[in-house]
C-alpha cells in the first residue's frame, strides 16, 4: 500500500520530496513526477497552486485523501488552503506539506517546517514584516513574530526564542560590517539594527581550507584526506592555494577584506616550515583592512604546539579554534579523534600561556554513547576553561562517513526528547555562564532536526561565521572544495572550486578567472 504526493498543476515535486524526506526513508520520485511512500493504507496527497483574487496572490492548497469504504472515490481527511504572494508558493506548499505529514503520523521536528540551512534568515523576514511601517510600537513586534514562528512555521517555543535572539545578533553584527558602518540600516527603536538588504555594502571575507587531517573522525563525510599518507601531497596543495590567491587579488581586484578564516580540515596538520609558508604566502596577498579578523582553526588539539602557535601568532591570528567534541576519552577513541581530553586542556592553556585572549571550542551533542549526562558534563568542563566562544554542533549522520555506512535507520532522524532537551540544558547552561547565541546554521541529517550554534561572550563573536552564512556578504573561497558567493541584491551566486586535489592542483588559473567572471558581474 502507498501513500503518493502530487504536485497539481505546477512543478514542485522535488521540493515536495524534499520536505517527505523528514518523515520518511527516501520517497521515491516517479518520471511522472508523483512521490510514492510505502505506507499502512493507500492514501494520496494534493499540492495545489491556482490563481487568487488579484494577480500577485495565489491559492495554496493541500489535501490529505483516503480511499472511501467503497473502493470508487477519494474522500478528503484533511485539508489546508492560503492565499498567499505569488511568490512564497513554493515554500507555502512545502509547510502544509509539513503541517499535513505532521498531523498524520504524529511527528513534530523542533524546527517545524522550516528545512532551510539558514532559519535566520526566515526569522529576520519575519521581524522586517511585522515592523514595517510600524516603527514607533516595537514593543508589540516580537509577540507578532513568536507568533508567526510557533503558529505558522511549528517550530517549538525554545527555537523560536533562539532563532529571534539570534538573528537580532546577526543583524547587529552585519550591521556593524556594512559601508559605510550602518548606511542602509535602519533603527528600529529597541537598539537592534535591522538591514533593509539593499543599499548596503559589504566588503569581503576569504576562506582558505586546507583539506588534510592528522586522522579521518569516524563522522566525517568531508573530502579531508590523512595528512601523512598524502604527505607527498602537501606542498603542492599549499603552493596552488599560494598561487590561486596571488592572482585572485591581483589585476585590479577592488575591494577590502574584512575577515580570513583558515579552516580545512586541520591547517595546523602542516609541517611548522611549511605551515608557516602557508599562511605567509596567502596573507601577503589579501588587501585586509586594518582591523581585519583573522580566524585559525587549529581544530585537533594534537596539531597544537609551541611552534605551529608562535607561527599563528607571529601572523596576528585573533582568533583560534581549539575542537574538543567531547570531554570524554571513551568517546574520542569511538569517533577516531586521535587526541585525549588531557591534549585539550593542554592545547587549551599553552595557547593562553602565550597570549591567544579569543578562542573558540566545539562541542557535538549527540555523539555515539552520549545522553544528556555526558553533554552536559562537556560543556560544564569547557564553560568553566572560559574560551571566548563555544559553539555547540550536533553530529549529523552522514553517509560517506565511516561511522555511518549503508543503511542508516532513518528513524535516527527523528525527534528523540532526551537529546531535544540536553541541546536546551547546554543552552541554558551557556547562558549562566555568561555565553550568548550570535550564529546558527542547519545542515541535513543532523540528528533529531537540530542545528549548530555559536555562544560568544561579549565582542567576541565571529564576524566570519556570521558573514559566511548570511547570504549578504560576498565570500572568496581557496583551496579545494572551497565555494566562493558573490551577492547581487538579495540573491547569492556561486563558484565552487573542485574537491578532487589533483584536479584543484591543476586547474588554479581557471578557478580563478570563473572567481573573476563571478564577481565583475557584481562589483
Ligand atoms: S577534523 Fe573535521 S575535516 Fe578533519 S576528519 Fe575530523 S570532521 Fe573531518
């Protein structure tokens, strides 16, 4: 028996999928365009889009259909329709899909509806919408968008609260990059600057990956190789993302860079002489502004030494990301982290010993043999160290990682309360630690729907990370598998730099110039 979903009348058969694909195993996507779902009964649902009462509305319906006892004719069982702009169809057919499914099978994802990477960005929308022309009564805009996100969107009070609190932070922090600082901004009378989007100028941020680590975590699905085997390697890499940001930022590049974040995979995995090569022969080249962010994910604890750090810190790094995941030794050897706990606190107090004042620290909630218990004791043992920032992950169950092969019961995608509620006490206890939420993103098949979020203390929050997800800021990407996003109005566009090495090695000169292509059509 099968339940079936079809898109009546427009072409939305994939973003249907998209949204079953929450509730079931991989629905299976006909040439006909109708998704099929083995199911208890046979039961069908309707995706409509037909014209409203004037031409920029529509009609969005969905109906939810049973068999009737006779065998003859569809009966209807549940329903919704929305007139709503034209041109939110898509995702109004999308969350009454949610809405639908969610009633059937009883099943409420944390996020509700919303599947993007960014809810932020829905979030900010949101908040536009309801103090439009409204400037003078902010007292009342916050209980309209709680609204909107716990009636509309179904996400769960706690979500909401994170995401408005989130996404007021984001927008200070753009805010803040913006030029000239706050053009195009608009105060909306309770200290929160929020960007209209268009009018402001941004200047740029660059990452630089460097796709090698000392060994492969059990949840990695990245194109990461190990370090020592691939040593040969090495050098080449650094040369070709020397070269490829030399001719980047020469010929005219116009433009400043406001924030460089060197992440990978684990760039502290190079030698010392060639690491220092590394970050020489691409810094030189970046027109960074004075007060520029310089990040450095110095990711495994056991790349960490004396050396690797005065090289860091001989460079100006501000920032520097020590990853933990855990506290627990039992589990690292699980995950394949080839570092103790003891290497962290190591790691953690040399980089303080000689001066870092602005560390980061990873967590992942939801790691194999983990409950609340033990994420909590993680983050208590890394709150009570004090980085400057620590950003809690949860651990997304990827195929292509070693932990995860075939058959991934889909059912470990489904809400589990006990890790609901230990992400919540992490949160709860980051705040009373003096720790605020300042980023989030969401990747797919993070376990139970959750996301990742960044907690800063004050003035240390990442303007990269903030940069890097908001679809405002245009982003350089170096090395392999590295995306670069150029911002025209409010659509990004993008280039991505292959993931195969040897192919990367090889082809700088045309990433280059498709980099070049990207970004004249913008600037
Ligand atoms: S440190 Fe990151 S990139 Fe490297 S193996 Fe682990 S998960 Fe993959």
């Amino acid at each position: 028996m099968t339940l079936t979903i079809e898109a009546i009348g427009y072409d939305g058969a994939t973003a249907l999928a998209e949204m079953a694909s929450l509730f079931f195993d991989r629905p299976r996507q006909r040439t006909d365009g109708r998704i099929q779902i083995p199911y208890g009964e046979n039961v069908r649902i309707e995706s409509l889009i037909s014209d409203g009462a004037s031409s920029d509305l529509v009609v969005a319906t969905t109906k939810f259909k049973e068999d009737a006892h006779d065998k003859t004719r569809w009966v209807a069982r549940d329903s919704i329709a929305l007139d709503i702009p034209r041109d939110e169809w898509r995702r109004e057919a999308k969350r009454q899909l949610y809405v639908i499914l969610s009633r059937e099978t009883g099943i409420s994802f944390p996020w509700g509806a919303l599947t993007g990477v960014r809810p932020t960005q829905i979030a900010c929308q949101e908040i536009e919408r309801a103090t439009w022309n409204n400037q003078g009564l902010q007292s009342e805009w916050y209980g309209k968008v709680f609204d909107r996100m716990t009636h509309y969107w179904k996400l769960s009070e706690q979500k909401t609260k994170l995401v408005i609190e989130t996404a007021l932070a984001e927008q200070r922090i753009l805010a803040s990059l913006a030029y000239p600082k706050t053009n195009g901004a608009v105060d909306d009378g309770c200290d929160n600057l929020i960007i209209q989007g268009t009018g402001v100028v941004y200047p740029y941020v660059v990452y630089v990956g460097l796709p090698f680590c000392p060994s492969r975590c059990a949840y990695c699905s990245f194109i990461a190789r190990d370090a020592g085997r691939y040593a040969e390697l090495l050098e080449p890499y650094v040369d070709a993302v020397i070269r490829e940001a030399r001719m980047t930022f020469s010929r005219g590049f116009k433009g400043e860079v406001a924030a460089v974040y060197f992440g990978g995979g684990t760039p502290t995995s190079l030698p010392a002489p060639l690491f220092e090569r590394y970050l020489s022969g691409v810094l030189k080249s970046i027109p960074l502004m004075s007060d520029a962010e310089l990040t450095m994910e110095a990711g495994r604890p056991d790349t960490i030494d004396e050396e690797k750090l005065s090289i860091i810190r001989d460079k100006k790094f501000d920032r520097l990301c020590i990853n933990p995941q855990t506290m627990r030794d039992e589990t690292l050897r699980m995950i394949g982290r080839a570092h103790t706990v003891e290497e962290t606190l190591r790691a953690f107090e040399l980089a303080r010993a000689m001066g870092f004042r602005d560390i980061n620290m990873d967590l992942i909630a939801g790691l194999p043999g983990e409950g609340a218990t033990e994420l909590l004791e993680s983050i208590v043992r890394i709150a009570k160290l004090a980085p400057e920032s620590i950003t809690l992950h949860t651990l997304a169950v990827k195929r292509g990682s070693a932990l995860i092969e075939d058959g991934v019961p889909h059912v470990l995608f489904y809400p589990d309360e006990a890790l609901i509620d230990a992400v919540e006490q992490s949160h709860d206890c980051l705040r009373t630690h003096g720790y605020a939420p300042y980023y989030l993103y969401r990747q797919r098949n993070c376990r139970s729907g959750l996301e990742n979020t960044g907690f800063a203390r004050e003035g240390h929050a990442s303007i990269y990370n903030v940069a890097m997800m908001s679809d405002a800021v245009p982003v350089i990407g170096f090395g392999s598998g590295s995306t670069s996003k150029a911002i025209r109005g409010r659509q990004a566009s993008r280039v991505h730099n292959p993931k195969d090495l040897s192919v990367y090695i090889s082809c700088v000169e045309e990433q280059v110039e498709k980099k070049r292509a990207l970004f004249s059509t913008v600037k």
